[in-house]
C-alpha cells in the first residue's frame, strides 16, 4: 500500500483508491491491533493474480506466526490455493471435504472423481460439488461426518490458538497519538467542509455586521432618553444575534460526524484498535481548535463593523466556549441516534428551547414558575451572559451618562444576569462541555 498512502480512500462521490487498493486497506486496517483471529470475506475478490497471491502470502506469514487467519475465498489461483493450510469444501450448507489442501485431489479421486494432471484442484473441486447429484455428494459428505464425530483435533489449530501471537491493545497514549493525527488530516483533507465552514462564518459575520453596523458605538453627551434607550437596544441585540449564530455555526458541522462515521467507529473498536475514551478525546482536541479559529474569524468582522467595546479576545473565550458545547451537543445528538435524520429531526428540540429561555424575548420572571428551571439548562443563557459581561463591563460605558448606565443595568437585571459571576458562569460551560462528551 506503499504507492497509495498519500491518497484518499474515497467514496461514491469523491474519487480514490481502487477496488484493490481498497480491499487490501480494509484486511490491514485488521491487523493494526494484532488479533489473535481474523476472518475475511473473499479477501482477494477485486485484485489481480499478483496481488492476490501477495496478499495470501502475507496471510500465510501471520497465521504461521500464531494468528489464526480464516476466510472465503472466490476462484484461487493454484499457487493461491496452494498457499493455504487447510480448507472446507461446502455444497448446500453440507461438507463434502474438511482437510489439507494437498488431500482435495486424492479426496475426491477416492470417491470416483479425478482431477486431471496440472489443473487446478480448486477449480476442479468447485466444478464437481456443482455437477454431481445429491446421491453422488453423499459418500463425499459422509466421510467427512464420520471424521467430525471422531472429535479429533484439527492438527495445528490449538498450537496456533496458544502461540505468539496475542493481541494487546496499544496503550492509550499510543492510540491518542495516532488518533488526533487522523482527525486533524482529516479535517485538512476535507477542504469543501472546512472552507464551507469558515466561509458561512465569515459571510453572515457581514451579513450580521451590516444589519447591526456602528450600533456599539459609545453614546454622546448630547443623547436624549429615546437615543440612547434605541442604541442600548441595537446594540444589545447584535450581541445576541452573534451569539445564536455562534451556537447554530458549531452545531450543524458536529451534527452529523457520528452517525457517518458510526460504522467505521464501531468496527475498530470492536477489532480493539482503539477505544471510545480515545478516540472522544481525540475529536475533542481537533474540535476545539476548529471551533475557536471559526469563532476568531466571524468575530474579526463583526467586531468592527459593530463596533464592539469589548476586549477582543475576551469576546473569542466567551464564543469559543459556547461554541464547544454547542457542538459536544450536537455530537451527542449524532451519538444517541442510529440513523443521521433522526439526528437533523431532534435539533428542534433542543435549540429552540435556547433562544426561548436565554432572556431574549422575554424577561426570566415572566416565565411561569413551573418553567423556570429550565433557563438553568440552557448553555446559551451562559454563552450570553460572558457575552454581555464582556462588552458592557464599566469601562466601556459612558460615565458622564447617568441614564445609559441606567439602560445598561437594567437591560442586565432583566436577563437575570450578575457580573459578578462571570467565573461561575464560565465554569457552567466548561462542566457542561466536560460532560456531554463524556455522555456522548
């Protein structure tokens, strides 16, 4: 596979390896772990006679080393065939030879049916179970049986079952490694998904900074009541719009990377390749730089265009983390579902529910009180709050403007938030982050 490593594998949509190319990536991705058994559906189905007597010889190699190595196999060559130690030859579900390889020939010649010189005895023995009736197959099949109810030992299995070759998982360290480098390639390889990404970031950044344009800058003296009550208002409101659209940016990209890569997932860790906390941790440490960088470059628009007061990379904390557990949510929304449109259906569900209860529309004391509690739940509400703290902290308000100070405070009041609690609230993120991926 040498020739192929730097090519994607590909899909339906988007070209890679070939058919070969892809099978033989397949039976090594098995090995990675060193199993003591491996079985392997026609494992040279699709490869030339070269490459298939290739890959059997490799086979060979491991299974004489201790693994125990079964597998079908489709129209083997006789070198192929010949590589192999035993066989089991079925018609109907039924055995009609179980032994060596070099036994086929004098099997069947023992029961009536010849093999010609020089031709290839699996060629042969595929051709005579398919030709003969079913009272022919039957002196085939019950010399078999009658070596079966013997319950001799297949020579050579329990010595391979007990030899060299155990299978250990590499230690976490080692998988962590390996992991985190095939998420990170993975992300830069998939270039249309990344650019989509920090382009949708930076396009309704525009979009947002035009709508919401100058209506953070600082108040005058000259101000009346209604001005600044509508400034505090324009300018409290792009706050809020960039923040959901920070939420719904990270969301939808998560959405669906489990439920596409599920099947991949769930095979390797079954093989004992790597495991969950692994490979969750991994994801977790390619995510967050991703979602910081998407967050970075919507910001540098926005922070502009709007006008922010806020210290600027205080703005990028408070979006990143809301971010990472806008997006662990979403990863578990993929976790917890078997097919990817149940995922799509229940985003609903879980982020409507942010805007309504994050303060936006309607003030936390008009909530009935048996709703209530729900606000606590709700990662946007904190998202928000270190949002709103870092923008309208006192050094970015006008102390010659009695009445703003006044709009700004109660605006605050309002959406239950307190400065002081900034850390709590920062701490509430980084909780609910830890612990949705553990969930998930």
């Amino acid at each position: 596979l040498d020739r192929c490593a730097d090519t994607l594998i590909g899909s339906v949509l988007s070209p890679g390896l070939s058919g070969g190319e892809m099978k033989r990536t397949a039976v090594a991705v098995e090995l990675i772990s060193s199993p003591s058994l491996i079985f392997l559906d026609e494992p040279t189905s699709g490869l030339d006679s070269h490459n298939a007597f290739e890959l059997v010889k490799i086979l060979r190699g491991l299974a004489e080393a201790g693994c125990t190595i079964v597998c079908t196999i489709h129209q083997p060559s006789s070198e192929v065939f010949d590589l192999f130690h035993r066989v089991m030859l079925l018609r109907y579900g039924q055995m009609v030879y179980n032994g060596p390889v070099e036994g086929v020939a004098e099997h069947f010649a023992a029961h009536g049916h010849h093999c010609k010189p020089n031709y290839n005895p699996a060629d042969f023995a595929m051709t005579t179970v398919q030709r003969i009736t079913d009272e022919e197959a039957q002196p085939l099949i019950q010399t078999v049986q009658s070596v079966v109810k013997e319950g001799s030992e297949i020579e050579g299995v329990s010595s391979a079952a007990s030899g060299m070759w155990d299978s250990n998982p590499a230690p976490f360290v080692t998988q962590f490694r390996h992991l985190v480098k095939r998420e990170f390639y993975q992300v830069l390889r998939d270039e249309m998904t990344l650019m989509s990404r920090f382009g949708m970031a930076i396009v309704l950044a525009i979009l947002i900074g035009l709508i919401f344009m100058g209506s953070g800058g600082k108040w005058g003296d000259g101000d009346t009541g209604a001005d600044v009550e509508k400034k505090v208002k324009n300018h409290w409101g792009g706050l809020q719009f960039f923040t959901i659209n920070a939420m719904f940016l990270s969301a939808e990209p998560l959405l669906l990377v489990f439920p596409l890569e599920r099947p991949v997932f769930i095979r390797e860790y079954i093989t004992g390749t790597y495991g969950t906390s692994a490979y969750f941790l991994a994801k977790t440490m390619v995510d967050v730089p991703v979602a910081f960088l998407q967050q970075l470059l919507g910001l540098v628009v926005v922070y502009f265009l709007i006008d922010y007061q806020g210290d600027f990379f205080l703005h990028v904390l408070a979006l990143t983390l809301l971010a990472i557990v806008s997006g662990s949510t979403a990863l578990l929304l993929g976790a917890s579902t078997t097919r990817a449109e149940t995922a799509v259906n229940l985003v609903p569900a879980i982020y409507v529910p942010q805007i309504l209860f994050a303060g936006f529309f309607i003030t936390s004391d008009a909530i009935p009180v048996f709703m209530r509690w729900i606000q606590w739940g709700c990662f946007l509400k904190y998202g928000v709050a270190l949002s709103t703290i870092v923008e309208f902290s006192d050094k970015n308000l006008p102390d010659n403007n009695t009445f703003a100070l006044e709009v700004v405070a109660r605006t605050i009041e309002d959406s239950n938030i307190n400065r002081d609690d900034w850390w709590i609230y920062t701490l509430i993120m980084l909780g609910a982050f830890v612990f949705i991926r553990v969930v998930a």
